[in-house]
C-alpha cells in the first residue's frame, strides 16, 4: 500500500503543476479580458460624459449669446442720440439677470455732445439693482483696448479672454465678456458693445449641470463599485482654470497638455489636485475657445480593477487549494 502511494507521488505533483499552471493561465486570460472591457467602459464612460457636460454648458453659453445679442440690438435701433442708447440698455437689462453688466463703447465723437469717450454700462450693484454709469467720461480710452480692436478688426462677436477688473467698486472681479460690434448701413464702426459674465456665474452652472450627470440613470447607475466622485472645470488655451469648485486647486503645468488646449484637442492627463492623484479627461466647448474637463480621483477610477484583481486573485488561491487538496489525497 505505501509503495503504491509512493509510486503515485512524483505522478500526482505532475498533476498538481499542470493543473496550477492551467487555472492560473486560465485567471490571468480572464482577468486580461475583463481588463479591455473595464478599460473600454471607463473611457467610454467618462469621454461620454464629458462631451454631455460640453454640450451642456455649450447650450448654456449660447443661451446667453442670444440674450445678449438681442440687448445689442436694441442699441443698434436706438442710435439717434446718447440718451436713446442709454434707453435701450436699461430697458433689456432686467431680462438677464445672470449678467453683471451691458455696455456699448462707442467709436471716438460719435455723439458730439458727449466728447471724444462715451462708453454708458449699466450693471447689477450689491444688492442685484441695474445701475447706469458712464465710463467714458473718466479719460479712459478704450478703444487700445483688445476687445475694441479685435472687434473692429474682425467685425464678428467673440468672447474675449478672461481678465480681472478692478476699479475699487462692488463690480470689480473676474469676468469674461461676450462682444459684438455694431456697424452703420455703410459698414463703419458705431460701437462695441458687450456683456460681462462672472466666473462665480460659470461655476453656478458647472456644478448645476455635474449634479444633474449625477442622477442621470445611465450615469448614476452601474458604477462597479466607484463613488462617481467627479467635478468638471473650464479651461482657458492657457491652462487658466475659469471655472472649478472653490475647494479645489487645479493646476496645469504639462506644456504638452497646455499646446494641446491651445489647439483645442481631446486628451486624458494625470494631475495632482490638492495633492490627489487625479484623471483628467478634457475637450473643446463648441463655438467658445475654453475647453472643459472631468476630473476624478485616479483611486476612484481603478476601483474596478483593483477590485476585480483581488476577486480573480482569491479565486486562483482557492482553486490552488482545492487542486492541492484533491492531488493529495489521490499521494495517500
């Protein structure tokens, strides 16, 4: 009996490697096809909402836009005296709340009266009321200004590049200002006229537009096992963030990824956010020069894989001990 069970010894350890090797090659392919599908469901899932969330805040922009636009058009039929003008800002102001300011600044002696600068901007004070003030009067000349001279160069409205201003008022902040010249019937330069928007207002509408990706179904639901636990933020060609929660830093320093905004292209990047390690998934907005970006904890991100790692790791360790197990008893 004991001779028997030496005999079978060494030809059961054949058995036990051969069998190891199998399972193991047979976990390692499994877990090499889950990998591509996880992998093709992650990209797929955040380059898909990160163009929702880009037609979103695309949506929203034109949206304002076309209200904007609409306020330059009253201007433009109201040009027979500085007091008409005026009129026309005051009178479409209260439709947009969401608008810090109006102004129209028109080409140098235009309205003779009024000199050489006359720039009328009605804007919200404190305690959100449209208040006109003239800025022209004040010496200063605007029209060295870029958004003038790209305005009377292209003759197409654009938004212009963020910027701080500062004048010591309740007004001074950060904004970016949708502008639109506005010509005679001979084609010349009447005025330029623009609409300031808060970087606080952009943000507003990033978070509002991330909280309603949240609770999307075909979002909120089949996480495999992540938290979801994204932001979205916009970015200037720079690498200037416009808009992004105030409890986040976000910081580009890649020169490759800050050409490739400059461009306007779609790419995936590695960032540190507040000392995180975070995935940054980025891509034009339609019609404005910013991109917008998702940006999750890369930790939340490979919850799938590690997890599914670890769950084909103990399914090789119990199929090894049951192998163990069986070989064993055929050595007894």
């Amino acid at each position: 009996m004991n001779q028997n069970s030496n005999q079978n010894k060494p030809q059961s350890q054949t058995h036990f490697w051969t069998i190891s090797v199998v399972i193991l090659f047979v976990i390692a392919c499994s877990y090499w096809a889950l990998y591509q599908v996880m992998e093709a469901e992650t990209s797929m899932r955040y380059s898909g909402l990160l163009q929702v969330v880009s037609a979103k805040i695309s949506k929203t922009i034109g949206g304002m836009e076309l209200s904007a636009t609409n306020m330059f058009n009253e201007v433009e039929k109201n040009l027979d005296s500085p007091q008409s003008a005026m009129k026309a800002l005051e009178s479409e102001s209260h439709l947009n709340p969401d608008v810090r300011g109006y102004f129209a600044a028109f080409a140098p002696y235009y309205f003779k009266e009024k000199g050489q600068w006359f720039e009328p901007y009605i804007h919200q004070d404190d305690d959100g009321e449209f208040v006109m003030s003239e800025l022209g009067p004040t010496g200063r000349d605007y029209t060295k200004s870029n958004w003038y001279i790209q305005a009377e160069k292209t003759r197409q409205p654009f938004w212009c590049d963020p910027y701080y201003y500062y004048d010591g008022s309740s007004i001074s902040g950060h904004y970016c200002t949708f502008v639109k010249p506005v010509l005679d019937d001979n084609g010349q330069l009447v005025c330029v006229c623009g609409a300031d928007i808060t970087f606080e207002w952009i943000n507003k509408e990033l978070q509002r537009i991330d909280e309603s990706c949240r609770k999307a179904e075909h979002y909120g639901n089949h996480r495999l096992m992540r938290d979801f636990d994204f932001f979205s933020v916009i970015l200037y060609k720079d690498g200037t963030c416009i808009a992004y929660p105030s409890e986040k830093h976000i910081g580009i320093t890649d020169t490759t990824v800050i050409n490739r905004l400059a461009n306007s292209e779609t790419g995936v990047t590695e960032i540190l956010v507040d000392g995180v390690p975070s995935t940054l998934y980025y891509g034009p907005i339609e019609s404005v020069d910013w991109t917008v970006a998702i940006v999750t904890p890369t930790s939340d991100l490979q919850k799938p894989f590690l997890y599914t790692a670890l769950l084909m790791l103990l399914l090789a360790v119990i199929s090894l001990l049951i192998a163990w197990k069986l070989c064993k008893s055929i050595w007894r």
